[in-house]
C-alpha cells in the first residue's frame, strides 16, 4: 500500500553541490534518494521544500516521498547510523497529496555574520566573515524597509524572466553577540539568492558604505535592470531554520535528545 513519508532534515552544506540532485555531483538529495532507495528497496524520488546553494546548511528542510514498501515510516530513522553530513530529525506521514515544496506557507532562514578582525577556521564555514564591526543601529533601522509586500527583483538572480518577483517578509530580528550578529528572516517564499543580497546590503548600511534609505529605493526602483547590488553575502553563514506547512503532519518519530530550532 502507498504511503507518503515526510522527514524533517538537516545537513551541512559546505560537503554538497547543493541541496539539488544534480548528475555527476555529490548532492543532499541525490545522497538521500541513494540511502532511502537502498533502505526500501525501491527507487525513491523525494521532493524538497527548499532548494539550498552550495555551501548553504539546513537546520530544517523537509523532504517528502511516496513508497509502497511495507517497512515502518518509524524505522527510516536507521539511515541516521550511515548518514554523513545529513540528519534525520523528523519522520511524519502525509495526506497523499502533501507536497513538501508546493504545501509549504512560510519558511524562516538565519544568516551569521562573524566580525572579529582574525579568523577562526573552526567556524568559518558557518558564517561570513568580514572582520568589520557595522553600526547595529543603522542595520536595525534600515531592515524594517524589507517588512511587508514588495517587488525584490533587485535583490536576486532570476532563474527565468517570467519568475513573479513580488515576495513578503513577515519579520526580521538581529541579535548581537560577542564578535557575531545573527538575523532571523521569516517570510512566505524567497527568491534565488535574495537572502544573501539583503543581508550584504544591511552590512553595507551598517559599514556607512550605503545610505541608510538605499533598500527602499531599490525596492521601489528595482526593476530597473541597470540597478542591481554589485555582492552578495557568502553562502556559509546561511541557514534554513524551518518550513511551515497549514495542513498537520502525522508526527512518528523524532531524534533522542533534540536540540530545539533555532527561533527568532
């Protein structure tokens, strides 16, 4: 009997092409199908709620999967033994059609900076290191200009011209520690790359290298293909934290002793 399997992820993405199946390249869900294909004795075709650059880590996407293998959803939490770079957190099932990217409502990404002039190796996968300390009250009152509905067609890459650009964010938060400034970033969808452009343009704000009222005129004047960011911020230090769905997944198991998301 088919069934649909949902697993809530992690994974560190400095070891992957990509979170993307690509031919010929090591990626987070070509290795998981792989594993999963193995297990269940069946070719396996998942479909992921976000799709994450190379470089880039998850804290948690979500995969979805039909299967008609008669092993419990519960024991697919035996791959997390052979599993490198990738964790199983989560194991739910599904209405049959739940659909981990189309059902997805909302997603909440982190990005890290680390501003200490020296760099650390042990971290410096996990964050954008620019060994510059910005001026946090600028940065927090600038990224209150990305709140709400606008065109973001300036701050990403389209992958295809007939791409709608118009995205909304719910909310950002910046908290600040010793030497780190970390921002939680919720909104309905995003666009390639656009996390990476708005934070290098609020780092460019809070460096005094942009005027503060720079985001809402390239919001406003974005479409303009003459005006775009000439950076962006590095991939390492970003994360997708969590995907919200409106339909209930049927909770079965989760790993011992889990650490809690990160929240904003």
């Amino acid at each position: 009997m088919k069934k649909n399997i949902v697993l809530k992820i992690a994974y560190a993405g400095q070891y992957f092409f990509g979170s993307q199946k690509q031919r010929d390249f090591y990626t987070v869900q070509g290795e998981l199908e792989r594993r999963l294909s193995g297990f269940l004795g069946e070719k396996i075709q998942t479909t992921f709620a976000s799709r994450t650059d190379r470089g880039v880590h998850a804290v948690g996407n979500y995969a979805s999967f039909s299967t008609e293998s008669n092993i419990p959803a519960e024991k697919i939490y035996r791959l997390n033994r052979s599993l490198k770079h990738i964790r199983i957190r989560k194991v739910f099932t599904s209405s049959d059609d739940f659909s981990a990217r189309h059902s997805a409502r909302g997603k909440i990404y982190m990005y890290q900076i680390y501003t200490k002039k020296a760099k650390n190796p042990f971290i410096e996968d996990y964050f954008w290191h620019t060994g510059v300390t910005p001026d946090t009250e600028l940065i927090k009152n600038s990224m209150e200009q990305f709140i709400g509905e606008h065109d973001f067609q300036a701050f990403s890459k389209k992958r295809d011209e007939r791409e709608n650009t118009v995205r909304t964010i719910y909310s950002i938060k910046m908290v600040t520690g010793s030497n780190t400034i970390r921002f939680f970033i919720r909104g309905n969808s995003f666009l390639y790359n656009q996390i990476r452009f708005m934070l290098y343009s609020l780092n460019e704000i809070g460096r005094r290298r942009l005027p503060p009222d720079y985001i809402s005129y390239m919001l406003k004047n974005g479409s303009d293909s003459n005006r775009r960011l000439t950076g962006k911020a590095l991939p390492g230090g970003l994360f997708l934290v969590n995907v919200f769905y409106n339909e209930p997944l049927n909770f079965i198991r989760e790993e011992k002793n889990e650490q809690q998301d990160f929240s904003a």
